[in-house]
C-alpha cells in the first residue's frame, strides 16, 4: 500500500503495517476516484487471515487490486554489490 504526500513525496507500507495501523486506529487510508469520490480502505477477515479492501467491494478486494503498483523511489530500490 503507498501513495502521495501533500509535500508530493512518495510513502509505501506492507499490507501487515496498513492492517495493523487501521485496526489500532492510527491512520484511516483511502481510494480516491476521479471527481474526488473517496473509498475508505478497511480490515477483512477471510479463512485465510486479514486483507484489505474497501468499503464498496464485496467478497473480494477488487478496488485495491485494480490500482496499479507503487513505484519505488530511489531510496527505496535495492542496491546491487
């Protein structure tokens, strides 16, 4: 999960960071759609553990899916020896 900053910087979490920082109330993430439509991000539980979805998928989390990956700032790459 990742997205912009106001200052345009680039930040990225795990799913495990997201899932905990949603679950402990620390931060609320959300999709935004064109037209300024927002999609709250929220905790599913399946037999396979927790993911993430929004609040307008159903069973599977097609809106978090369907965005595209986020890319890796310099910082973020890893360096070859």
């Amino acid at each position: 999960m990742g997205g912009v900053k106001p200052d345009v910087s680039h930040w990225k979490l795990t799913q495990d960071k997201a899932i905990s920082y949603i679950q402990d109330g620390t931060y609320v993430f959300y999709i935004e759609k064109p037209g300024g439509h927002r999609l709250d991000v929220i905790v599913a539980t399946s037999a396979y553990g927790n993911c993430l979805k929004t609040d307008a998928d159903r069973e599977q989390p097609d809106k978090p899916l369907s965005l595209p990956a986020c890319r890796q700032t310099a910082a973020q790459r890893p360096r070859l020896t």
